[in-house]
C-alpha cells in the first residue's frame, strides 16, 4: 500500500516526481515518472490519461487527484511552450494583433481570439479554479440555502425593450 506525500515536476528533463510512503517496508521513497513525448502542443489530459492508464505507474498515482496532475503536466507543457520560437498569426493592421501563446487573465478577454489549443488551456484553468473554490456538502463552509438581498441598481432602458408597439 503506498500513500502519496507530495507531488511536482521537473522541466528539463519533464519528469514528474512523486514522494510517497510505502507502509509495507515503512520508508519515505521518490518515484520519477519521465514524461516521455512530451510537447508544447501535447494535450495535457490525454498525458494525464496515459499516466493513469499505465500500470507501472497507476498504483502510485491512484491516491493523487487526476486534476492536480493534469495541472502540474499543463504546467510543463506550458514552459515548452515559452520556449518554442515564436510566432505571431498574421491579422489585418486595424485589429490588435494578440499572440497564440498569451493568454490574458482578464475577465474582460476576448477568448474568441484564440486559437484551439490555446482556448483548451484557458478552460482547464478555469476548470481549475472552479474546482478549487467549489464547495461541496462535506465542507465546513457549507450553508444550505442562503437568502440574499442583492441591492436594486439603476435600470436601464433600451430601444428593442421599450413599452412602445410600433406597426409595421
């Protein structure tokens, strides 16, 4: 039975390290698990996938939640990324050009700006961080239904909604 400690990553070689108790001989160990193959168009929870499907490494990793490993190989492929050459997609001039690899933590981005891959990344952090702040029914901050009074703002009126019946 083996019970995981920590887990992180190594980028060159992009390895994932994983610290783990093995209580039938009762020591402290480190498994590497090389991420072969990898690239900066890799999708990360296929690798992740992968990972999991491989017996050689799924005891160990059965305990770690598939969201966190597939965090620390987005973070991998990510600094691959950074280091490929890069490129900027060709746009007319009147737009703002904007990179393929940048991807703005504004709530207020454009996301139809990116390309597949890179819009892949901006869901998996955002699925991320929504499971993060997810509370569930077993946390100690759980409230069953909360009542609130959210402050009436200033109504604004538009021409498709108003009152006025126009015959055509």
């Amino acid at each position: 039975m083996y019970s995981p400690k920590k887990c992180g990553i190594k980028y060159t070689p992009p390895t994932l390290v994983l610290i783990y108790e093995d209580h039938k001989m009762e020591k402290i160990k480190r498994r590497s698990i090389p991420l072969k193959k990898l690239t900066y168009s890799s999708d990360a929870e296929e690798v992740v996938e992968n990972l999991y499907d491989n017996p050689r490494h799924s005891i160990y990793l059965s305990r770690i939640s598939r969201i966190q490993i597939q965090r620390l190989v987005g973070k991998v492929i990510r600094e691959l990324a950074d280091d490929k050459p890069r490129r900027l997609p060709e746009v007319p001039r009147t737009s703002t050009p904007t990179p393929t690899y940048i991807v703005e933590d504004t709530p207020d981005f454009d996301l139809n700006l990116l390309d597949d891959l890179d819009l892949k990344r901006q869901k998996e952090k955002m699925n991320i961080l929504f499971e993060k702040n997810k509370i569930s029914q077993n946390d100690k901050d759980y409230e069953y239904d909360i009542d609130m009074d959210f402050e009436k703002g200033v109504k604004l009126e538009s021409g498709w909604d108003s009152g006025d019946e126009v015959d055509f």
